[in-house]
C-alpha cells in the first residue's frame, strides 16, 4: 500500500470537505484527478493500477470519516472518479469496478461505517459512472455488487449478509446479477 498517495487523498478530502461540506463530487474530483496523475506519471498497470485504485479509495473514505462526512456519498463518488480518472488515461475497465467495490466496502468498515448503504451506494456509483464513459451498465453493476460482497467476505459473515442484502435487486433502474462464487 502507498501511503503517500492513500494520506494525499485523505488530506485533499478533508480541506474539500471543509472548504465545501460536499462530499460527492469532492470525491468525483479528488479521486479522478489523483488517478490520471498517479497513471500517467507510473504508467501503472495491472496490479499497480488496482493498488494505485485501492490506495486512493481507502484514503478518499478515510478522509470523509475523519471530518464525519457521508462516507455512503464518498463511495458513490469513489467509484465515479475511477471511472472517469481511468477512462481519461484508457485503463478503465470492469475489474476496476469490482476492485473499487472491495475496496470501498473495507474501507468503509475500518471507519464503522453502515456496509449496506455504502455498498449500495457504490452500486450506484458504478451505474452512474458507467454511463458517463460508456462502459456497460448491467456489467458494471454486477462487478460492484460483486466486489462489494468480496470486501465483505473479509470483514465478517454478517457483514456478506449486510452487503448482499443491499446489492441485490433493482438499484438506479438497473438490474443487478451478483455473480457466484466468491473467493
């Protein structure tokens, strides 16, 4: 994990958050931007690019928490940013939807937050994020729903339970398939 660039997202969250008290598209712009510029100036790929993918969620949610901000709102913007952060640099792909979601889920669990609302949350952000680089919706939902339930897969039985609850269904006029088997 890069400290480096987890405390940097944490320290642009809480100044945007305070600056601002939105929490939304802070993490839309914060996220994206810090993607782009981790992705052109590593050229990371691959298992780079899902560390750089982790390490700027995990510090986009703790920030959020740390000024008590909607960390439900922080995911929803998570996962647009990466979306839109990758697209602008061609790395965005499905599996980043799905690290997302994991990430998010973790993330939020480490700060207390409620799974359900933010793994819906991150659902959602993934529909609407989708839209907006033209990925496939029904794919991008599935992928987080499913990530989320793989975070919660290493959080707790109960918290698997919280997050397939809240990921299944129709969530922003779009059917979500959760796919089996997670591992």
């Amino acid at each position: 994990m890069n400290k480096g660039i987890m405390e940097s997202v944490k320290d642009k969250m809480v100044g945007s958050i305070k600056g601002t008290g939105e929490v939304l598209n802070a993490a839309v712009d914060t996220v994206s931007g810090t993607l782009v510029t981790t992705i052109k100036g590593t050229g990371a790929v691959g298992t780079a690019l899902t560390s750089a993918v982790s390490d700027v969620l995990r510090g986009a949610i703790m920030g959020t928490a740390q000024v008590g901000g909607d960390v439900g709102a922080a995911a929803k913007g998570g996962v647009v940013g990466v979306l839109k952060g990758t697209k602008e640099v061609g790395a965005e792909t499905i599996d980043t939807v799905s690290v997302s979601a994991r990430t998010l889920v973790k993330s939020a669990a480490e700060v207390g937050s409620d799974l359900g609302t933010v793994a819906r949350n991150t659902v959602e952000g993934a529909i609407s994020g989708a839209k907006q680089v033209g990925l496939n919706v029904e794919e991008a939902a599935s992928a987080a729903a499913t990530g989320a339930i793989k975070g919660a897969g290493e959080v707790s039985q109960q918290a698997v339970q919280q997050v397939r609850n809240a990921v299944t269904g129709v969530i922003a006029g779009v059917k979500v398939v959760v796919k089996e088997p997670f591992k």
